[in-house]
C-alpha cells in the first residue's frame, strides 16, 4: 500500500520542519511500502519555502507544490490530490503534530476494506493549555467532541472526521467544491456514503487552542459556516455538535449529559461555553443570509508558534 500524506501550509515558517521531521520518524504499519510526503505552500510571503526545500534536500519522498496565490485549502487540497498516488491519504495542517505512533494507529482501520475513512483525536499541546476561562471553554470544547466521536464511532453511524488529523481512501473525493470552508466536513460526508469512518482515540494530534476569547469566537465561527455550507452543499449535516443538537437533539443531549455526569465540575464552564456558542451561532447565521464568503480564512494568529 502506499501512503500519500498532504500538507497544507500558509506562513508555517516556524513549524513545518518539526511536522515534517515528525512525519519522517512515524512508525507506519507493514502494509505500508511506500509513502510520500506533499506540501502545498499558498501564497506564503515568510520562509516556508525556503525551509521546505532545504528539507526536501535530505528527503526525497518529499514534494512541494507552490501557489502563488492563496486561494484557500479547499484549492491547496484540490492541488495535492490531482498528484497524490497513494492508496490512503492523509491530511494535516502545517501547525499540527502527531504524537508518537499517531500515524501507526490512523492508518491501522484500512485493515479493514469497508472503512473509507479514519479521524485522529485532536488535543491541545500540553505545554500550550489554556489557563483560566478561555482553559475551562477548551476542555470542555475537547470533551465534547471525543465524547461526540466515540459515541457515533460506537453507533457505527460517524460521519465526521478532524481536518486536524485524517485519512481517506483514494478516490473518496477527487475535487472539493472551492467555495467550501470546511473540506473535513464535505470530505466526511463523501466518505460516509461510499463506506464506514472511524473514530481512533489513539491517534492523537497536537494543536493549539486560540488564547483571547475573540481569536475563539472567529475560529468557531467559520467552523460552524462551514457545517451550515456543507449541508448546502451535500444535502447532508456533518455529525458534530453544533448541528446533533437540532437535527438529532436526543443523541446530542445524551452527549451532554454523559460529558457532565463524568465530571460534574464541568457544569459551571458549559454554561459559560453554551452562552458563548449561542452568540457565534448567531453570527453564522447572518454569514449564512449574507453569503459571506470563508474559502480563504482569517489567520488566527493565536494558534500559531511565536
């Protein structure tokens, strides 16, 4: 089996030698002969290039794709795709490390020849945690979404998998609409029709959380205007917890209640984060009725390396 890993990049300067030399020394299993690694730089104006290269030097299984202008990772993706050769893709931002054996236990469910469709486990680098409310809004924005994950995964009826850290078969998709703002979400849905995704909790991926409350509310907000565009554009809801809530209350509630009851100290800080949700809600919705436009997103510069 070969395996294509895609790299999505703009202005990563400071990070994607470490994803790269992280990448590198991934145990993989056996049925993996051949991997190559694609990095898709999108209008970067920094040293991403530069570093890039440099590594390529040493690493021949690497290939950089440059843009010159940045158009979105719906168009990175579509960019990488059209060259990938592998059996399994797998996809990562440029400001995401997997933990040791990451990589090993995302592609261990291909084993299985219904499964189209594998999501790590995203979770904040512990040298990174949030402190205080923006650290209470974190954890149990992590909660809920492992809890969300490993019940639908349990159900056999997960239809979502982390942009942070997935895989896919070839051929589950071979061209995202451009427009779209959340490629998980569409990429889930494609996957889920053709086969089965799985959640592994094992395959875990560091990112950063944003550290001022407006930073999280301009993240969130796109995220959610990328799952109301998703069904826009699939006919179909992406099973993640701004949508469970309306079209499937009684999962979404049992969610609720099973992440409380296992640690009922998070009582106080989901209510806080539920008022907060309510008001990005809001926002979507009006980015929904006037059709802004999210293909090519607002850096959020908090959850970049200084």
């Amino acid at each position: 089996m070969k395996l294509s890993i895609i790299i999505c990049a703009y202005n990563e300067e400071r990070g994607i030698q470490r994803l790269l030399h992280n990448l590198t020394l991934q145990r993989q299993p056996p049925e993996v002969t051949d991997t190559e690694i694609i990095v898709v730089a999108s209008g970067c104006t920094d040293g991403t290039v530069p570093v890039v290269k440099a590594f390529m030097a040493e690493h021949p299984e690497v290939t950089l794709i440059e843009e010159a202008a940045r158009r979105g990772k719906a168009s990175a993706m579509n960019r990488a795709l059209a060259v990938a050769a592998g059996d399994v893709i797998v996809s990562i931002p440029a400001d995401v490390v997997p933990v040791d054996e990451g990589l090993y236990h995302l592609l261990l469910p291909f084993r299985d020849p219904a499964v189209t469709a594998v999501s790590g486990k995203p979770m904040e680098r512990p040298e990174d945690r949030s402190h205080g409310f923006l650290g209470q809004v974190a954890n149990i924005t992590y909660a809920f979404w492992e809890k969300q994950m490993k019940t639908l995964n349990d159900a056999g009826v997960a239809a979502h998998s982390s942009g942070e850290f997935m895989a896919m078969r070839a051929g589950v998709v071979t061209w995202i609409p451009e427009e779209c703002a959340a490629e998980d979400s569409y990429i889930s849905i494609m996957a889920r029709r053709k086969g089965f995704i799985k959640f592994v909790s094992q395959a875990v991926a560091y990112n950063r959380m944003p550290t001022n409350i407006l930073d999280y509310v301009n993240q969130r907000r796109r995220w959610l205007f990328g799952h109301f565009q998703t069904h826009r554009l699939t006919g179909e809801y992406p099973t993640v917890m701004d949508t469970l809530i309306f079209h499937r209350p009684h999962l979404a509630l049992r969610i609720i209640r099973d992440v409380i009851h296992e640690a009922p100290q998070r009582l106080l800080g989901f209510f806080a984060t539920a008022v907060i949700e309510a008001g990005i809600y809001a926002l979507a919705v009006i980015d929904r009725v006037t059709r802004r436009q999210y293909a090519i997103w607002p850096i959020i510069q908090s959850t970049k390396d200084k």
